[in-house]
C-alpha cells in the first residue's frame, strides 16, 4: 500500500469502507513516512558496539579513483555529512572505500570492513528464520510490506566505537567516522533484530498473525 495523491493503490481486495479507513490512517500519521533519501527516524533504546579486544587499530591505504568518480564521491560525502550520518575523523583506525552503482543506477558508498570484522567478536543474537514467518502466514489473504528507511541508520553507534568505522574515500579526500550504524559490519543484523525486538516486543505476533482488519 502506497500514499500517493491522498489515495492508496493496490487496494483491490478491501472493500471501498477499508480503502477510506486506511487512506486516513495513512494521512494522519504522513509524518513517520521518509520524504528522502536522507529523511530518517532515529532510536535512542540501544546502540551499537564494535568490540575488538583492544586489539591495534587497522590502518588501509585509501583506493585510486579515477577523476570522473571524485565528484560524485565528494558529493556523496557531503550529504553524509550535512546529514549527519558521518562526521570528520582524527583517529589510528582507517579502512579504504570505493563508489558503487545501486540497483537504481545512482552512486552508494561501499567500505571494506572485512579485516575490521575478522577481528571483531561475534554478537550471537538470534535472528528469525523466514521458513517459520512464512508458515505464520498460511491462510493469510492480506499482505502489508512495511521497510524501515536505511534501517540500519536509525541506529547510533556506540560514542567510544565510532572510530572504528573510520574510511577514507579516496587519496586527499580526509578522514570519515559513522554517527550512525554503517552496512557491512559483521554484528549489525543482531543489533538490528535487538532493536526491533525491543521496539515491538509480542506486538510481532499480532501484526503477523491478526485475523481482523
């Protein structure tokens, strides 16, 4: 289901009362929808943490990028800091970063953290296996898909582990820190499933197997 022109699409299996109920429920709570890229909700329940034993910082040579590429990544860079998703860094650690082209066609942000996650302690925390959410789900006649904007955004990294996510994007481009949960860290999917425990609790169990509009 979708909010666009005060109406909601794909809607064929309500009756017209239903569509009515949700476009208003939609609109009066329009406020929690991402109107951008950088348009995020944030949690202050928990936050994560890298724990590496105290072990010595890694330290990577930044990759070459070809002149082309060195705008869109200062651009790119420049929205991450305006919007507070990185900060400028001055710290031991250091792993390099390179351009990547989304499945939209538009430039993303991709850094190494494979040797910062080799030394990194595993968080165990369980995560939902699909097989059982799907056997939930049997008779189930209506779906809703609800996704969390750059989920892994929403949450704050820990203050003293922020320079662990340190990267350079490129030779005399500087020196970059998360503020918040960056993708391809080894414990973020456990932090994220903690956090949306935590969030929703036994509510999960009702939104997945409510027999009532």
């Amino acid at each position: 289901m979708l909010l666009a022109n005060d109406q909601v699409k794909n809607a064929a299996p309500f009756v017209e009362a239903n569509v009515k109920d949700i476009s208003h429920l939609l609109r009066k709570w329009s406020h929690i929808f991402s109107k951008h890229e950088f348009d995020n909700g944030y949690s202050n329940i928990l936050q994560h943490q890298i724990n590496t034993a105290n072990l010595t910082p890694i330290k990577s040579r930044p990759y070459k990028i070809p002149k082309v590429q060195q705008c869109i990544m200062e651009s790119l860079i420049q929205d991450l800091l305006t919007n507070n998703i990185i900060r400028k860094s001055k710290n031991p650690w250091c792993t390099h970063a390179l351009l990547v082209k989304k499945k939209d066609g538009s430039n993303g942000l991709c850094i190494d953290y494979r040797r910062l996650n080799s030394i990194t302690k595993r968080d165990q925390y369980s995560l939902p296996l699909i097989d059982e959410l799907v056997d939930r789900l049997a008779g189930s006649k209506v779906f809703s898909i609800i996704d969390l904007k750059s989920g892994f955004w929403q949450c704050f990294m820990n203050e003293s582990d922020k320079q662990n996510t340190a990267f350079c994007p490129g030779p005399d481009l500087g020196l970059y820190e998360f503020n918040v949960m960056p993708f391809g860290l080894t414990n973020v999917p456990a932090t994220f499933q903690r956090l949306m425990d935590n969030i929703l609790g036994q509510t999960i169990t009702i939104l997945l197997t409510s027999t009532t509009f």
